[in-house]
C-alpha cells in the first residue's frame, strides 16, 4: 500500500575551472539529469534514484520504491505543513552569457594577483551549476523552478625562512557572476601569506575574546546550527535535546536559520515541497526551535519543517540554510576597548564539533593580539574550544556589524550550498589554543 509518495527531478549543467600555478588544469562543462523517487509504504521509505528520468516511466519507479519500503519497525509519520515556492532572484548578471574563454581568462587575472614576491604556490578553482528542479508528489503538490549558483576561491602559499603559510579567500553567489569582481580576493590572499611568514605563534590560555563575523558565523553554523537539526535530536546526538524553552546563552542572543533568504544557502521551497520560513533557533538566549524535514517534525516537534535539502537523486536530510547570528546593539570598537587585553581572531580553517557531547575547536586562519582595547600584533597557529552552552553564555557584547559567507556543508555524504554570518562578538573567559611560548 502506498501512503505517500514523491519525486523530485533535477537537471542541469556544471562548469569548472581549475588553474594552479598559472597552469590551466582543467575547463569543462558537464551535464546532468537525476531524480530520486520516494515511496512510503506500511511502515517505512522505499526509494529509488534515476538517471535521465522520464515521467512515462513515474508509475513503474513508484512500484519499483514500494518493493524496497520497509514492512517492519517504527511507523513513519509525516507532519503537514504548508507549500509554497518563493521567486527565485533575478539574475544580476547572468554567468551563461560569458563563454568558457571569458570565465577562464577572468579566472586568471584572480590567480595571478594571487602571485608575488615570496609565494610559492597559487590556485583559484572556478565552479558554476544550474539546475532546473520539478516536484511532484501524491499530495498534489507540483512545483517546477530554475536557479544557478557560481562561485570560486583562491589560495596563495608564502614560504619563508622555513616557515610556509596560506591566504585563503573565496566569493560565490545565487543568479551572479563573482568573477568580475573576484581581482580583490586575488591580492587579499597573497597579501594574509605573505603577512603571516611574520606573525608570532599565539599563545594559549582562558582570555577575552573577539571573533570576526566569519568565524562567529562558523560557531552559529558548526555549534548550534546542527545541534539544532531534528534527525541528530531524534538520535540522540544533540546537546540541544529536551531544551526547548530553556535558557542556553546571554539576553540578546538571537541564532537564525532562513532558507528564504536570499543569500548562498537560498532555497525557494524545500525538497519536500514545503515553504520554506526563516526559524529563530535561539530567541533572546532562550532555545526556541528546531530544524525539520516533515518526519522529524513529526518524530521530534518544537520547530518548523521546511529544512529538507538534498543533492540531485539523493534524499532529502535536515539541512542548515543560511545560518547567522542576528545583529547587537554594539560596535567592534567597543568590543575592543571591553576587551581591554586578549585576541582578535579572523577567519577560519576547519575544526571539529561533537554536537552530542556539546564541544567544538575550529581553528582560525590568523588573530591580532588586542592591547589596551586597540589591535596590535598579528598572531597565527589560533585556535578556539570550548563547550556549546557554556560559550554561549559568556557572550560579552553583540556588534551590529553582521557579515554573511558563503560556502558548502557536508552532511550523510551529501554536500549543499549555504551561508553563515554574525556580527563581531566579545567573549568573557574563552579557552584559546596556540603554539606559542614565553
């Protein structure tokens, strides 16, 4: 017996630029056509993925999903929840209409400011998808949209008196063209390299703390963002369980996730056809909603669906969006001057986050050390740790300066687009790591 059932098709066509070290690695357009087909049968999902999919052949991939649906096990259960599709930007300036010579040559012209005196190595990685995406399900929910993502990054590598160090920078954007504006990234990267062969190694210790909008947006996303997706609280590997209603951080405190934004992490409906609404995980410092797909809302509760993302022909996960830290009343300089003696720290460079257990350490790519409320030397090998609720709580001051970045978050071994940002943030007694010695 099918109890419901849902496909969702996604075509379209990828390009990709590789230069490293002025070497034009690769140049190509491919294309694609997947759909995944979901069926619920008695008890569990059945599902099927399909390349180059034909509606003729919908009914038969629906039998072919309910043979494989489980008959055993817990019930699956689906909340409702309203549909609705968003419009999907305009394009500012449309990548499809600069052939593949353009792309790279503008490409180029990013790697080679990357380039100079004391740099070794230089890439810049181009990459540009635009998809066509249908739904369909037995609900009677039809949707059909088309939306292009483009983007690149660039890394610079300085050596130096035996030390070697990176600049590391990256734009991309929703229907826009990054590239003929990317130059700038191009000479911030070899610039940050080249700067950092100087810096001293941090040290570390419990001190203040500012973070950068790019890192705080990390924390957001890392720390709190997953720990407030449904499937890891229905498994049990999230600190944020059972704390709806319950104060994790300082007044003030507001976590967003907005999948109707229309920043890198924009989805105009979700991949269950479900509208997709901005969600307050933490409201004022209080835990005030979780992340679903329409299973999870119904297995877990206290939030919203609408979260449901997935690569073409794979299913749908609970996804993060654009993830931010909504902004303060404060300003960075008086984040500084109440910082009186610490760090500044810029950027990041990966770390881990065990949302179960409620820890994290992400690096960051460098720091500043702050004295007497003003930036002084620049630091590099930073790091920052320390456990989710607890950081939360030593939020000193919240700026009004809010920055989003874009990038990519991989998940079950998908991997989609989305943003994180904050503002700059103070932290009271934060637990620094670094390599540096008196």
């Amino acid at each position: 017996m099918v109890r419901y059932w849902d496909l969702r098709h996604v075509a379209g066509e990828t390009t990709t630029i590789d230069i490293d070290n002025g070497v034009i690695e690769s140049a190509s357009t491919s294309f694609f056509d997947r759909a995944v087909i979901r069926v619920l049968g008695p008890s569990g999902w059945g599902v099927v993925s399909v390349d180059n999919y034909r509606a003729l052949d919908l009914d038969r991939f629906i039998a072919e999903a309910l043979a494989l649906a489980g008959l055993t096990g817990e019930p699956v259960e689906l909340a409702d929840a309203p549909h609705r599709v968003l419009p999907v930007p305009v394009p500012s300036d449309d990548p499809r209409q600069y052939e593949l010579e353009e792309k790279t040559r503008l490409l180029a012209g990013i790697e080679a400011a990357a380039r100079g005196e004391s740099v070794r190595n230089t890439r810049a990685v181009y990459s540009e998808r635009y998809e066509t995406v249908r739904f369909a399900s037995s609900e009677g929910v039809e949707y059909a949209y088309e939306l292009g993502r483009s983007g690149f990054n660039v890394m610079a590598v300085a050596e130096g008196d035996g030390v070697v160090q990176m600049g590391y920078e990256r734009l991309h954007a929703v229907n826009g063209f990054p590239l003929r504006t990317g130059v700038p990234c191009g000479e911030k990267a070899r610039e940050t390299a080249v700067a950092l062969l100087g810096a001293k190694a941090a040290k570390g210790g419990r001190m203040r703390v500012v973070l950068d909008p790019e890192l705080a947006g990390v924390f957001a996303h890392e720390a709190v963002g997953h720990a407030a997706e449904g499937d890891l609280v229905r498994e049990g590997n999230s600190v944020l369980a059972g704390r709806i209603g319950e104060r994790i951080g300082v007044a003030g405190l507001t976590i967003v996730d907005d999948p109707s934004l229309p920043g890198f992490g924009f989805d105009p409906v979700d991949a269950e056809g479900v509208a997709t609404v901005r969600t307050e995980v933490v409201r004022d410092g209080v835990i005030n909603a979780l992340l679903h797909t329409r299973e999870t809302l119904a297995a877990v509760g206290n939030g919203l669906a609408g979260h449901a993302r997935g690569m073409p022909g794979e299913v749908p996960l609970v996804r993060m969006s654009n993830t931010f830290v909504e902004n303060g009343d404060s300003s960075l300089d008086e984040c500084l001057a109440e910082c009186r003696d610490g760090i500044l720290l810029i950027g990041s460079r990966g770390g881990q986050v065990d949302p179960g257990r409620g820890v994290f350490q992400f690096n960051a790519e460098y720091g500043y050390l702050v004295e007497g409320g003003e930036p002084g030397g620049m630091v590099r090998d930073v790091s920052l740790s320390g456990e989710i609720l607890g950081t939360l709580h030593e939020i000193a001051l919240i700026a009004d300066d809010r920055r989003m970045h874009q990038g990519y978050c991989g998940k079950g071994g998908q991997s989609v687009p989305v943003g994180d940002g904050a503002p700059h943030l103070l932290l009271e007694n934060a637990v620094v790591g670094g390599s540096g010695r008196d």
